[in-house]
C-alpha cells in the first residue's frame, strides 16, 4: 500500500502499518461518501451493505462507544445502553473528532488514538461482502462482516430500532 495524500487517511495508514491491519480494496471517490445512501450510489451496492460508524458518548462516565451498523439501519439507543450498562446520546461532530481522530462521515471502524468499546450490528452478518469508510468522507473499504467484527474486537448485538 502506498502512503496515501490526506492526513485523515495517512493516520489511518498509519494505524495499519503499526498494527499489521491491511484494508483491502480502498476506493476513494471524488464525489461524497458521508451518508450510507451517497456511498452505496458510489459502490453500486445496497445501503444496507455500508458498515456505518456511529459515535454515541455515555450519559454518566461520557465515554465513547462506536456502534458499526447496517447503512439503512436507525441504531436502537435503548439497546445500546443495555448493552453498556448506561444511557447513551449520539455524539457531536467536536467529541467524535477528539476521540476517533476523525471527521463524520468518514469514521472508520478502527484505527483510532484510544480504543474505543465498539458495538456489531449482527444484520451485517446478511451479506457476504460490505463496505467502511477508509478515514475520509470520500473513502470507504471492502471487507466481509466476521473479519470486520474480528478487528475490531465488536460485540456482536442487536442494535437495530425496530
């Protein structure tokens, strides 16, 4: 892999290298791939085959917890705060930023400054082949939901709102 031209994805270059990871199949766009919907347009895919990363902060010890979810999935906040053992909110652009070391939109599953407990949508388990976003809003990966979940060291759950 060649050390890419952006900060965001040089971090996440960065990561890898460091950690042994490798994404494979990176595509970077020149249209947006913020939204689910822009990146399965990109992809000619599913919506439900982009992984998102949400950011959530908990409500009492503000810490940050990545929930990876299908694309046209809404993530079930009850759920995730059962799941963690206390409320939850989705996280602002600044606190997402401060602890992925990424902008919205192009948060990727891994490779952020401090781990970070990440929660598994279990319908990506549906399809064979999905795709993350690589760092920038424009960028995403190819990759397959146990090897995802693996790399992550997720918690496989229902997180979906029903």
């Amino acid at each position: 892999m060649n050390k890419p031209f952006c900060i965001s994805l040089t971090i996440l270059y960065d990561y890898l290298m460091n950690t042994k990871k490798q994404f494979e199949n990176i595509v970077v766009f020149s249209a947006s791939t913020r939204t689910s919907l822009e990146a399965a347009k990109q992809l000619g895919c599913e919506v439900a085959q982009i992984a998102k990363s949400i950011v959530f902060r908990g409500s009492k010890t503000g810490k940050p917890v990545l929930v990876i979810a299908c694309g046209n999935h809404r993530i079930d906040e009850k759920k995730v705060a059962a799941l963690i053992g206390e409320g939850v909110e989705k996280a602002d652009a600044n606190y997402c930023r401060e602890k992925t070391g990424f902008v919205i939109g192009g948060i990727p599953p891994y490779g952020h400054p401090t781990k970070i407990q990440t929660l598994f949508d279990e319908s990506l388990f549906q399809y064979d082949v999905i795709w993350a976003a690589a760092g920038t809003p424009n960028s995403v990966f190819q990759t397959i939901p146990s090897e995802l979940m693996e790399k992550t060291l997720a918690t496989c759950a229902d997180v979906a709102l029903e």
